[in-house]
C-alpha cells in the first residue's frame, strides 16, 4: 500500500524517485550511439549503397527543368 500511494503522490507532484542518469548509465549509451555510428558508416560507404546514392544522383541531376 505505502509503494502505491508514493507512485500516485510522484505522478500527482510530477516529480520522480530518480534524478538522472549515473555515470555507468551514460558510458553505456555513449558505447551504444558509437557502436550505431560505426553500422551506420559501414552500410553508408559499402559499394551497394554508394552505387544506388550515385544512381539516384545522378538521376536528379539529369531530370529537365
């Protein structure tokens, strides 16, 4: 009973148990953003991909105004 009545008096006030994010838990995010870029950049410059954004370039490029 007393867990329910802190939520409920949280969510009233609108403030959290927490206050942010500990340092452990920003180390994993960073980890986790860099590990997304290095993906990223590897499907980005692979030759499939720069074929078709070449293609597709190239294709606006041409079109007549």
């Amino acid at each position: 009973m007393r867990i329910i009545w802190f939520r409920l008096r949280s969510a009233v006030s609108g403030r959290a148990n927490d206050a942010g994010m500990s340092t452990s838990e920003y180390a994993m995010g960073t980890i986790a953003a860099c590990a997304f870029a290095a993906v990223l950049y590897k499907v980005v410059t692979s030759e499939v991909v720069s074929t078709a954004l070449q293609s597709t370039i190239g294709k606006a490029l041409d079109v007549p105004f």
